[in-house]
C-alpha cells in the first residue's frame, strides 16, 4: 500500500534495484549511542522505583551496572561497546548476504 502511495507522487524504483549497503561505522555508531542511552535512561529511571525488574534483569549481563547514577553510567559503556559490536556485525553479515545475493539476482 504504502509502495503504491509511492509511485503516485512520483518515486519510482528502478527495476532490479535492490537495497543499498548499511554504512557499517554509522549502523555501529547509532546501535550503539542509542543502547547506551537507553540503559542510561533506565537505570536513572529505576532509582526512583520504576523498572528495577529490568534493571536487575540487565545487571546480570552488564557488570556493576545498578539503579544508581553511577551505575546507569557504568552500564551505558558496557551498553556502548556491546551494542557497538553488535551493530557492527549484524550490518557486516547484513552487507554480506546483500552482495551475495544480488549477484545471484544480477547473473
């Protein structure tokens, strides 16, 4: 629906376009400022009583990582880099695939 919406103001796809690449240093970066954040947020949050269950939960992964101001920053590096690498290889096996089969697709 949305696709049709589309092609009535004018975008059009080229037939046989397939996705573009992710930008793996961006995809890596924005995974991560964003779990950081989020775990940040969250551990503030909790030291005032709501979502200690996560927090508790996310302690177990993330090492020193408590419903206090410093320890929401302690799980925000742990989040940064776990996410960081995370990004990194789910838009690297993501790149890979791509290529793979749109010279499957091209052939």
């Amino acid at each position: 629906m949305h696709f049709i919406k589309m092609q009535k103001k004018g975008f059009k796809l080229k037939k046989g376009k397939i996705m573009n690449k992710l930008n793996v240093k961006a995809f890596s970066l924005t995974c991560a400022i964003t779990w950081s954040l989020a775990l940040l947020v969250l551990a503030w949050i909790s030291a005032f009583g709501w979502g200690i269950r996560d927090v508790s939960m996310l302690a177990g992964l993330y090492l020193g990582y408590k419903a206090t101001f410093f320890g929401g920053i302690i799980g925000a590096l742990w989040g940064f880099f776990d996410a960081g690498i995370g990004g990194f290889i789910f838009s690297s096996i993501y790149n890979y695939f791509l290529k793979k089969f749109s010279k499957i697709k091209a052939g």
